[in-house]
C-alpha cells in the first residue's frame, strides 16, 4: 500500500519495484510456515476413503515419511509463492495507481469498491501462474498417500509417480500433454478473484478501521497487521473454499474432469461435508500463514520506503 511518505521516496517506477521485493519476502517467510499445513489438506481432499482427520493424515505422513514427507514437493510451491505473492501485491498497488483519480491521494484514501476490484483484478492475474504450480504440489503431496493405498490392497497404484518436482512436470506433460498444466484452472479462478477481492477488502476495513484519525498507516503496531492479515485469510478461504477441493481432485485425477461433473460427484457423496474437507488443517495454516506473508511485506516494503535518500540509486 502506498502512503504520503512513499511518494517521495524516489520515481513512480520503484513504487512496483518496492511491492514486488517485500512480496517476495513475504511470499518467502508464509509459504515455510504453511506448507506442512497444506500437505495435510491436500492428502484429506483427495483422499479415496471416508472423509479421513487431520490428525490420521498427519501421523500416517510421519509413520511412512518422516517430517519430509510434510514438505514433500515444496521447491517448486515455495519459489512459485515468491512470484505469486509478490506479483499478487505488485498487481494490487499497480490497479489502485490506475484507479486514483489523483496521483497525490494515498491508497488507505480509495473507494472500497476500488479495493475489492483491484483484488479481484489481481486474483485472476495470479490465477495464472498458480494453476500450473498447484498441479505439481498436488500431485506429489497426494504420492505417499497413493502408494501406501496400493500397498495396502485398497486401491490401485497410481498411474504415474514421480521423483520430484521437474520429473512431475515432465511426465505429467509427457502422458497427458502441454494442456494438463492448466487442468484445473477455472476452479483456480473461482477461488482466486472473489477470494482475494475478500481478502484484500477484509484486510484494508480492519486497518482502516484501527488507523486513528488523523493517524497514519504506518504506524499500526505488528499486532494490528496479524489481525487484519488473519481476517483476510478467513474472508479469502471462508466461502469459497468448496472452489480449491474440486481444483485438487481435478489435478490429481484422470484427464476428462470437469468442474461441475467433479462438483456434481464430490456433493452427491458426501454432500457439502466433502466441499469442505481439508477445512481445519488449511485454517490452521492460512491464517498465520497470511498474517505472516503480511507483517513481513509490511515491514519490507517500509524498510524500502524508509531508505536514505543518499542510499538510492537515481541520487
């Protein structure tokens, strides 16, 4: 977010610069925290049996895999989240910037309306970038669960295994073409424009809303910044969560999947329960996940604006 502060701190092209540094930092610091967190709700939606607990997951994954099998297939989602968040943040300041009617007018100073499109605007630019790496963290959480089903008699083995995340790639694209890389993308966007219009809106109301009059945004201590991070997390994930279970199983799943058939199928078998699997885990993981993601990108991004004039490079 850009205040009265930023703008002199150098030309209009650092401002971008600026959010997609502290995104990538922040991206950095949410996604090692989280990821655990998502390996135990992805192997919970896509689970073949009755709807399984967090707990079960969990302890299964250590039994057969160590805490490794946690993080199993994390290089590609972590450097993926770097790009993801910072070019999510860069997107969001870059369509505020075009919606001010004054350049002079500070970001805390727009519209709600203005803050809930340049989120969702956001949210679909990064939908692009995330359904492809999405499919390979999914594909390698879901292999331990797989195999050990296959091993057990009580399901068949996988079609493919991999050995990481380039052999993913490779032979995923190998057995199902170019094309299975954005397996799934729809539902990704279903998720990603309303969720991060609530995300971004939820976040600005709150911080608004603790600002004192005549205060200033920067001023907000870290615990406001976590607060309205995890509100954020909560609007992000609270409704549309249903959108990221069938985007799994359609990237773990067998070509010729659609949205609405795997909706259709998922409901008529476990009804809106199973929409929601997944649901406590990634709560636990979101929340001060984002929060996280937040406070870092807040403190970067002041870091960067706070910077000695003599320190700039156009000086």
């Amino acid at each position: 977010m850009t205040t009265h502060q930023e703008m002199a701190a150098g030309p209009s092209w650092f401002h971008p610069v600026k959010d997609f540094v502290a995104g990538t930092i922040g991206g950095f610091a949410g996604k090692i925290f989280e990821y655990p967190f998502d390996s135990v709700k992805v192997m919970m939606q896509t689970s073949e049996t009755a709807t399984p607990s967090a707990l079960s997951v969990f302890r299964d994954t250590i039994r057969a895999e160590g805490a490794r099998g946690l993080y199993r297939g994390m290089a590609v989602p972590l450097a993926g989240t770097m790009l993801e968040t910072s070019c999510l943040f860069t997107a969001n300041g870059a369509v505020k910037q075009l919606l001010k009617y004054d350049a002079s007018v500070p970001e805390e100073k727009l519209p709600m309306r203005h803050v809930l499109l340049a989120g969702g605007v956001s949210g679909l630019a990064v939908s692009f970038i995330l359904t492809p790496i999405e499919l390979v963290k999914c594909r390698l959480q879901v292999q331990t669960a797989a195999l050990e089903a296959a091993a057990a008699g009580t399901a068949p083995p996988p079609r493919l295994t991999f050995t990481g995340p380039v052999d993913c790639f490779t032979k995923s694209v190998a057995a199902e073409g170019l094309r299975v890389m954005y397996r799934g993308h729809a539902a990704t966007v279903l998720r990603e424009v309303p969720g991060t219009a609530c995300w971004f809106g939820a976040y600005e109301a709150f911080a608004r809303a603790m600002t004192p009059r005549g205060g200033r945004r920067e001023n907000l201590p870290a615990s406001t910044i976590i607060m309205a991070g995890a509100l954020g997390g909560m609007a992000y994930w609270g409704v549309f969560y249903p959108a990221d279970t069938v985007k799994s199983i359609m990237q773990t799943g067998g070509p010729g999947s659609t949205l609405a058939g795997t909706f259709r199928r998922v409901y008529r078998a476990e009804g809106v329960r199973g929409l929601y699997r997944g649901m406590l885990p990634n709560f636990l993981k979101a929340l001060p996940a984002i929060s996280i993601s937040y406070l870092v990108y807040e403190k970067s991004k002041r870091a960067l604006i706070g910077l000695d004039d003599k320190q700039l490079p156009w000086n």
